[in-house]
C-alpha cells in the first residue's frame, strides 16, 4: 500500500499472475459426482457466489450482510501486488458501503468459469472470473480477474467466510 492508503499497483498484468502467487490452483479432470447431495451442494455454492455478484450490483446491502459469516474476511490485490484485508461482516459491509456510494455508475459483475476446487461436508473452496463493466452512456468493461470464495455451511445455507478479489488492472 502507498503512503494515503491505495493499494499499489505492478505496472503489468502477466499471464497466470494469480496461479504463480498461490490465489488460485488450476485442477483437472474431476469424477463425476454420483451423490445428488453432492450435486445440491454444488449447485449451491455457484449459487451463492452470482447471489453475491447481484447483491452488490444492485447494492443490497442487506443481501450482501445474509450471505457473509460474521467473521468474513475480504482481501483484495491487484495483478499480484500487496493484499489489502477487511476483517469482519460490519466492518465489510461498511467498506462495501462506501465503495458503493463513490460509483455513480451501474456496475455489472459477470461472475463466469466457476469451478469447486474443494467441496467438504461443512467447507468449500470456489473460483470464479470477474469481468466488471461500468455502465452509464454506454457500457464499458472496467477490470477483469478472478475472485476466490471460501464457504462454510451454516444454517443449511453455504455463507462466505473470505473472499479474494484479484484484479488483473485497478478500476
């Protein structure tokens, strides 16, 4: 981070920055799950991250509050630089808040290429792309990169308890 507090920023995006600082492990080939619990879970979890997506385009605040634990943690970089973390659901939310009422545009999270990296009886690991477009006069895309969510289940439901959004350029 710099001196006033942004993060700072590498002056390139190279290709598999997130892989090559261990945000992100690309997994093959996986056994079709035969179980429909395991299928329901899966379904779930993509579920809970576009959920995310939505909540925050149409700045539900409230939302956003239901599908974060209250211990969540929100780290954010940029094509590899220093991580910046936001500790806890109020704190979050707030931080959320304020990002929020600096955009006078509509935003748009294209949450794609989801992929369950690990799925366990009360935890979860799920990657995604982000393509982020800003839309006022026209529609233009923002940033790209990836986020990585980490889920628990509570209250049958699957809640994020960290959240990575790796940005391959600052918006």
């Amino acid at each position: 981070m710099t001196a006033d507090g942004a993060l700072e920023v590498i002056a390139d995006c190279s290709p598999a920055w997130a892989a090559r600082a261990g945000h992100v492990e690309p997994v093959g080939a996986q056994q079709i799950p035969e179980d429909a619990a395991e299928l329901a879970n899966r379904y779930a979890l993509i579920d809970t991250v576009q959920r995310y997506a939505y909540a925050y385009d149409e700045r539900s605040l409230s939302a956003l509050r239901e599908l974060f634990t209250e211990s969540v943690v929100f780290s954010y970089t940029v094509s590899g630089g220093p991580i910046g973390e936001v500790h806890g659901r109020d704190a979050v939310i707030g931080w959320l808040d304020e990002i929020m009422a600096s955009q006078a545009d509509q935003r748009r999270h294209i949450v794609s290429n989801i992929v369950t990296q690990h799925l366990g009886p009360e935890s979860a690991t799920v990657v995604a792309y982000l393509a982020l477009f800003s839309v006022a006069a026209t529609a233009q895309l923002v940033t790209t990169g990836f986020y990585r969510f980490e889920l628990v289940r509570r209250d049958d439901r699957w809640r994020i308890s960290a959240v990575l959004d790796g940005l391959d350029r600052p918006f």
